[in-house]
C-alpha cells in the first residue's frame, strides 16, 4: 500500500488564522490520529493580503521598505524577494488596513505607495515581479503608482491633479516620459482573483467602492472620473479583464506598465512550487475562511482543486464556514469540506477558538481518509 503523504495547501482563515497557522493546526490534528505522518505544507495565497506571506511561507526573503500609505501617512510594507523575482503585494502599501477604524476617503485615497513598492523592489533587482492586487483602499485607477514611478498628471492650468480618484475628473494631461525605464526589463505579472473592467455596472468604482466607504454620489463620481482618465490614457485597456483590480490599480499596470494579467492563484502555485509539492502528495488539504460561491470564482482553494484534480490527487477542504452544496464542491474537484461551523455554530466562538477547533477538524480527516 503507497504510503500516505499529505500537502496542505491552505489560504487564511480571515480575521482569525494566518495561512500558516492553519497548515500547523491542521498538520497537528493529522499527526494526533496518525503519529508520523508525512506532512508537507505550502500555505497559498492567490494575490490578495496574504500574498507576500506565502510566498516567505516558500522560501522567498522578507523585505520592508517605508512607503506612502493610502491616507498619504508613511506606513511600512513588506515584499518578497527570491533571486530575481519579487512577489509585491499592493495592500502592504495601499490596502485598507492601513485605514483607522471607521476612516475611509474613496475619493483621495492613493496608490503612490504601491508605486514606491514596486520601485524598491526594482532596486532589489527584479526582473520579474508578480504584482498581487486586492484589499484596496484605493480607486484611483493606478494614478498615484504611476505617479511614484515617475508619471506626471497635469489640469488645465498644468498643475499636478490631487491624490485619490476623484481629482482625476480635472485630469488635462498625462505624460508618461518619465516612467522609471527599468520597467521595460521587466516582466510583470497582474496577479488578481477579480477580472472586473475599470468602470460601468462591473466596474471597479460600482462593484468594490462600497466597501472603501464611497456613498452612491461618490460612486458616480469616481466612475465618470475613471472613464475621463481612461480617455487620456487609453479607452480600449479599460474594458480588459482585470483593468478594475483593486480600485482600478490594474488598468494602470496594464495600461502603462506592460502587465500581463493572470488568475492570482495560478501566478502564486506557479511562484511558490506547488507542482513538484503535488507530485509528492497522495492527498491535499485546502481550504479559506469561508467557502462559498466566491470560492469557485478564481480563489485559492478552487485553484488547488483543479490542479490536484488534473494530477489525479484527492482533495478535501477545511473552512469556517460553508456555504456551498456537496455538488458544489464536487464540480470544483473537493471530495468533501469539513467547516468549524459544524463544530462551534457560534461565529464568535469559532473565530476566537479557530485554531483548536481546526485541529479537531484535522483529527476527523485523518481518521476519514488516513487511519488504518
């Protein structure tokens, strides 16, 4: 009989469990039912928060640079440095944890930090850069990224417009001449679980910008603003897939970055080595905070299914809630989830007790699909 070999290739467990807290909590459950078992852990992220973690998770060096924040307020932000590739996560610069309890500015709100990011990270060397957006706090198109690596946006009078998305509606003039000229060497790759156009019903401004605190009014008028930007800059790379990323951030790297845009799950199993980990394993173990219909919709676990399916490998779930049927789960390649809710149906409770209660659900796989 082949010897049993798991890989758990887990995300975060938002707000309660990091994606490598949950990989030591379901590894310890394991090994209680089944003492020695092989474990190998990769935890994955699929662009968002949580990104540049897994990729240290991986092997890659941790990098901090200090960086405009969203609100303009210096904060500090963390990317991931392996050889000549860098992992970069807009949120450590411009992603709503950097806002204060209740504090949001949709209209000015900036990603000039994301623009520093990638810059250090340019210093550092990279010539390959896997850009993962999401968690913004930002819908400013990539206006301020642009800016920090060097763009210029000019109003009539041939004044720099103001941060944020809403003085783009001033915008008279962009001069991209001095974009940093290492960006031509370099391969970026937009790294996201969302294809939204920049604007319109599916736009960034009218699907995210509640989130970021914008009211009805600011939503249309952050949406008539990034369509007059997108004019200046370019009409036709607003309606690609993945322009309305994270505030629009990818309409900017698409637009005049040279990104190409990528599902952020396969980007990051390609990154961190999550093929040749597959080859080894004889059953995965994924899983996210809450599974549910935007699980199949490109985020992590649902990109681990396919691939573990495609290899012939057997997948099960872990989660703190679930939301989908079992035929559900069974069209995204999972044989079963095991949900913490079924344990503790105190939301409360099971986001403080997530750790002990995932190691229960480990101990229930293990006795499901490993033990004797």
């Amino acid at each position: 009989m082949e010897t049993a070999r798991v890989l758990v290739a887990a995300d975060k467990f938002k707000g309660s469990l990091t994606a490598v807290q949950v990989a030591e909590r379901v590894t310890a459950g394991l090994r209680r039912v089944v003492p020695g078992l092989a474990v190998e852990t990769l935890p994955v992220a699929d662009g968002g928060d949580g990104t540049v973690a897994a990729a240290v998770a991986a092997g890659f060096e941790r990098r901090e640079a200090r960086v405009t924040g969203p609100l303009g307020d210096p904060v500090t932000a963390a990317y991931a440095l392996r050889g000549d590739t860098a992992v970069v996560e807009m949120a450590e610069a411009s992603g709503l944890q950097h806002l204060p309890d209740g504090v949001f500015a949709p209209l000015t709100a900036t990603t000039y930090g994301s623009g520093e990011l990638l810059k250090a990270a340019l210093e550092a060397g990279a010539t390959t850069i896997v850009f993962g957006v999401g968690g913004s706090a930002t819908t400013d198109g990539g206006a301020g990224m642009l800016a920090a690596l060097g763009a210029r946006f000019l109003d009539a009078d041939g004044k720099p417009v103001g941060p944020g998305g809403g003085p783009l509606a001033t915008l008279a003039e962009a001069d991209l001449s001095g974009l940093d000229p290492r960006l031509k060497d370099v391969d970026l790759i937009l790294a996201s679980d969302v294809d939204n156009p920049l604007t319109g019903p599916k736009g960034a401004p009218e699907v995210y910008g509640r989130q970021k605190g914008a009211s009805e009014e600011d939503i249309a008028v952050l949406d008539a603003a990034l369509t007059h930007y997108a004019s200046v800059l370019g009409p036709d790379t607003a309606a690609l897939p993945g322009a309305g990323a994270a505030g629009g951030i990818g309409y900017g790297a698409l637009v005049a970055l040279g990104a190409r845009f990528r599902p952020g799950i396969e980007v990051m199993l390609d990154v961190l080595g999550f093929a040749p980990a597959l080859a080894r394993a004889t059953l995965v173990i994924t899983g996210e905070g809450s599974l549910d219909e935007q699980t199949l919709h490109g985020k992590a676990p649902a990109g681990v299914a396919a691939a573990a399916r495609a290899a012939g490998i057997e997948v099960v779930a872990v989660c703190g809630r679930l939301a989908l049927p079992p035929e559900a789960l069974e069209k995204a390649g999972i044989r079963r989830a095991y949900a913490l809710a079924e344990l503790e149906p105190d939301p409360a409770v099971s986001m403080a007790q997530a750790g002990p209660l995932l190691e229960r659900a480990a101990e229930a796989i293990a006795r499901d699909f490993l033990a004797g």
